[in-house]
C-alpha cells in the first residue's frame, strides 16, 4: 500500500480588502514569479488576479490595496503577462459563475496557463499549467485562488486543465481532494489557514451533521438556514421569521457578505438601526449606533441543516464584531463603517460569505462528496493536531468495501447453513440406517417365523425380536427429535443428500444487503475589461 503524503499546510500571508478586513494568502503567478495576496474561495476552481487596468489613479494605492505585491523591486500595477516566460494565453472569457449575484456586471478576466507556487512552511510548492485569470473588476477587488474541483472549459482549449486541488494530489503534495478551511478572525487576531488533504482537529467544535455537495460551482456547498436568533440587541432577542422548512443557503467565501431575503434584512436593519444606501445597497451604521452596538454586543445564531436532514441541526454563533467592518474605495472615498448583509432578489442569491466563516471552519472532501461546518475556536497558527483525508484510491475503495453490519449478516447466514447442510446430512444418514435395520429385522423374523413351523418346537428368540422391533419402530425417537427441532415434519421421502445441499430454497437465509462504505455594486473604468464582445466558456 502506497504512502499517502502529509496535508499541505497554507499560512495566512496579512489582511487586507476593501470590503473588510480578511485573512489573505500568498500566491506567485509566472516565470520570475509575481507575488500577490489573495483571498480563498471555497468553491471557485480557478485563480483571479488583478490586473493593470483594475486601478485608476483616483485611486489611491489602488494596486496595493488590490493585494498586488512588488515586482522588480517596484510596486507592481498588477498582473504582468508580458514578463513571464511560462504564460500561455487562451484568451478574454466572460467572469462566470456569480451572473446570479451580479447579473449586469459585464466583467471578463484574461485567462490562461502559467505556473503558480505557494509557501508552505519556509517551503514553497510549483504547480504547472494552472489556469489564471486576470480580472479588472471592482466586485472582486482582491484576486481569488479557488479550492473547487470543477475546471473551467474553454473553446479553444482541447483539455481541462486540471485545478490547485487535483494538481497538488497528482504530484504528491495532497493526499487527496479536499481541504480545511479557517477564513480567519481580524477582531480576535486569529488568521486564518488552508490545509489541503486534511483539516485541523483541534481548530473547531465537532458537529453532528453531514452535508452533501452538489457540485454546481458557487452553489456547491448548499446548507438549509432553519433560524436566525439575535440576542443583545436595542430591541431585545430578534428571530425573523424563516419558513419551517428553512432556506437553502450556499456557502462561498468569495463574497464578503451574508446575501439574504429582504424581509430577513429589514428585521435586522430594524433591530441594529442599520440605514440603507440605494445606490450602492449596502447597509451602513453611523457612529452613534456603532458605540450603542459595541455597547451591547449582539450575538447572531445562525441555526443550519442539511437538506436530506432537516430536523437535525447546528448551531454557528457570530459575535457582532464579526458584522463590525469597514467599507473603502471604490465604495466610499473614505473607510465607513457598515453592515455586510445584502438583499437577495430571490433563493439563487443566497449566499454566506466570509463574514460567516469567520466563525465556522469548513472541511470539504470533494472525493466522498460532503463538508461539514463547526464553530471555530480560534487557536492561534495552525495546531499539530493535523487529520489527513485519504484518498479515495479506486472504484473498489468508492463501492465495493462491505460495512461492519453487512459483514456480520453473511457470517450470520453462512454459520446458519452450515448448520442446516449438517443437520439435514446428520438425519438423512440416520434414517438410512434405520430402514437398512428395519429391514434385517423382517428377513431374520421371517426366517425365524418358518423355523417356528417345524413339529414339537418354540421360539424365543423370534419372539423377543418381533416384540422389539414393533416397539421401535412405532415411533423413531431420531424422527419425532427432528420434526421439533424444525418446527414441522421433513418430507425427505425419495430425496437424495445431494439433492438436498442444492436445493436453493432450503438455503435461501434472511440477511442484510450489502452496503457499501463511503464512507458588489459595479463600478466602471474606461480600460475595464467588459464582456460584450469576448468568447463564451464551453
């Protein structure tokens, strides 16, 4: 059996965003490399990084806020395709995959392979022919590397180029297909951390549920809100009300905010004395009702299930601080405090971002399809208490491994067979013997009976023996002890052994089926890139 290698352990590399202040990681694009710092999305399979036309110069330190680091020894402006030696263009592709969320946004990324590395404990890790895209949108102001499995295909590209995830399993720095995820904390200093091929056992609370993923890009990882319970607020404990069945709900942490129905926002702008903006349609909080929030320090209880499970749930708990953020440039000229909740025009907008998993760790084994969610317990750094997540190695490993239960149920029948194949050799034999008796005694009676005939003669020994014999076989003692050991009398007149040990019916034992074990407002530069007029992924 073949040595699964150890989980690939990902530092948080600083905070930084525009939207808030989140945990981001180093990654370096290209041949010399080019360094930016970026967020993780939980469900995107490719890589987003800015590029030269994303800022303006009415924004100031625009690139660096964009998480571009030095190229050269100078500021980098972003993404320099002209300056690796490994880029190889496919060409301008329409950004897909959020059109819910932000169906005008017109945004397109220029995509193609080129080599990446990531730093991992003093040690940094080469990917080659990763597809990058370089994005001059707003509505994702930091780059993105996605842990997703399901490449994204282009019309001039023969082959899907395989994801971070898949490539790291393939040259053996990952176990397998799946990932821990912390986003991180800013307001309790707890960065955050990626580990793929396993997950951090000490970094969060268990929980009792198992959700399935779907596989449907951003909606990938679909968990049912039940209830959200606010305590602490001006207004006392506040619990919109959500429909008994609960809503479904993804979980993609390449959106800042919580997007939810309306009449969930209104409750909560309600209760906070949060104030809506229309044009950019955010929620902000001024400075008055900051100090009276601090004050009071709300808690947000975010009551989930699974789809298949939906009177089984658990429980995610957000401290106000983690709705405490600031909103900059583009947004604002100046940093302003705001709420990160968006409404949702409808069930495919619903969304928990990063705000959310500030609090939640999330495991992922896109393998065995499912992920878990328990509440974080911000240990600081990663602990040594690392689980790997094996592969699934073969199709035998997927369906063909027996549970405990299913184990059990075949001994079980085939301990009852045996029996059943003994018992009925043991009274086929004894019967045989019978008859091969019964009938010496009748040639010896009537042998005797014609010696009894002759003149002047008796016969004792006849006697005793026919009286012996009618006794015994009135009743056969091995006869009646079987019929009560099975419950009924055997018809085994004219059977043969043989016949009995294939007569499929006889065999035919009760047991168990085999199991198998498996286990955002858009805001318009005149060098944007648009999508009007670029080509349409396959």
């Amino acid at each position: 059996m073949l040595h699964s290698p150890s989980p690939l352990i990902l530092q948080s590399s600083g905070w930084g965003g525009n939207d808030g202040n989140w945990s981001t990681f180093q990654l370096n694009v290209g041949t010399p490399p080019q360094g930016f710092n970026l967020i993780c999305s939980t469900t995107s399979s490719e890589i987003w990084i800015p590029l030269p036309e994303g800022c303006n110069t009415s924004i100031t330190g625009c690139a660096s806020s964009r998480g571009v680091q030095s190229f050269n020894g100078v500021q980098s402006s972003g993404s320099q395709t002209n300056e690796s030696s490994s880029w190889k263009q496919i060409g301008i592709y329409a950004l897909s995959g959020y059109d819910d969320l932000f169906p005008d946004s017109g945004d397109a990324a220029l995509y193609g392979l080129d080599n990446i590395s990531l730093s991992s404990s003093g040690n940094t890790s080469t990917f080659g022919s990763q597809i990058v895209g370089g994005i001059s949108s707003y509505i994702f102001w930091l780059g993105v590397f996605g842990l997703g499995i399901q490449p994204g295909t282009f019309s001039n590209l023969p082959n899907n180029a395989t994801t971070l995830l898949e490539s790291a399993k393939e040259i053996g720095l990952s176990p397998s297909a799946s990932y821990g995820f912390y986003a991180g904390a800013a307001y309790r200093n707890a960065p955050g951390s990626v580990i793929l091929g396993g997950y951090d056992q000490a970094a969060f609370e268990p929980s009792n549920i198992t959700f399935s993923t779907t596989f449907a890009g951003p909606k990938s990882l679909t968990v049912r809100l039940k209830s959200l319970v606010v305590t602490n607020t001006p207004q006392g404990t506040v619990s919109p009300i959500i429909d008994t069945s609960g809503l479904n709900v993804s979980i993609d942490s390449t959106v800042a905010q919580l997007w939810l129905p309306g009449t969930l926002c209104d409750a909560l702008s309600d209760a906070l004395g949060l104030q809506y903006d229309n044009g950019t349609e955010l929620y902000f909080v001024n400075a008055t009702m900051h100090d009276t929030l601090l004050n009071y320090a709300p808690e947000f209880t975010f009551i989930i299930a699974a789809s298949s499970m939906i009177n089984k749930t658990t429980a995610i708990v957000l401290p106000y601080a983690a709705f405490d953020q600031q909103i900059g440039q583009p947004w604002s000229t100046t940093n302003t405090t705001y709420f990160p909740i968006r409404r949702a025009a409808n069930e495919s907008q619903l969304v928990l971002g990063r705000t959310f998993l500030q609090e939640a760790y999330l495991i992922v084994d896109w393998e065995r399809e499912n992920f878990t969610l328990g509440q974080s317990l911000h240990r600081p750094g990663v602990s040594s208490d690392i689980v790997t997540i094996h592969p699934v190695s073969s199709q035998k490993d997927r369906s063909s491994e027996l549970t405990a239960g299913a184990i059990s149920g075949i001994v079980v029948s085939m301990v009852l067979l045996a029996l059943l194949m003994f018992g009925g050799g043991y009274f086929l034999r004894h019967r045989r013997r019978r008859k091969q008796q019964e009938e010496a005694n009748r040639t010896q009676i009537a042998e005797l009976d014609g010696k009894a005939g002759s003149p002047g003669q008796t016969s004792s020994i006849g006697v005793e023996l026919m009286s012996n014999n009618i006794h015994e076989m009135s009743s056969p003692p091995a006869l009646a002890e079987k019929e009560a050991d099975f419950g009924g009398k055997l018809e085994l007149e004219g059977c043969e052994g043989a016949q009995l040990v294939d007569t499929g019916e006889i065999y035919e034992l009760p047991g168990h089926e085999v199991g198998h074990e498996m286990d955002g407002v858009i805001f318009e530069t005149s060098s944007r890139l648009s999508a009007p007029n670029v080509e349409k992924k396959a």
